[in-house]
C-alpha cells in the first residue's frame, strides 16, 4: 500500500507493480498511485501522479505518461 495526503491509500500488484518498479516507483515520473487497479474494458488500469499503466494479456504492461 502506498500513501500520501495528496492522493490516500492505494495497492498496487502484480504486473502493473512489476511496470512501476520499472519506472522507478514514486520517485519516478508515474509517481504515487492515484486509484487502487480496475478493469478497464478487457485490461486492467492504475492510474499515477504522472500518467497511468494499463495492462493487456496480450500486450503486457504499457506506460502512458501524463
């Protein structure tokens, strides 16, 4: 779980985690996450400070920066 005032409580997992860790988590330019993981047609989507990642069985993990 990661926290800070400007954006509360939110989990990250999995292969969107793994992206992230990527990135450099909050220190990267994502930064802090600011949704929990949803669904998002047939993909799954977190959404950061800085952009979002989305995430496809097919394609894997995609960054898209803000």
């Amino acid at each position: 779980m990661h926290w800070t005032q400007s954006t509360g409580a939110h989990f990250t997992q999995g292969r969107i985690q793994r992206a992230w860790r990527t990135q450099g988590y909050e220190r990267g330019r994502l930064g802090y996450p600011t949704s929990d993981e949803y669904s998002s047609g047939a993909n799954k989507r977190q959404n950061y400070e800085g952009g979002y990642i989305l995430w496809s069985s097919k394609a894997g993990a995609r960054i898209f920066y803000s």
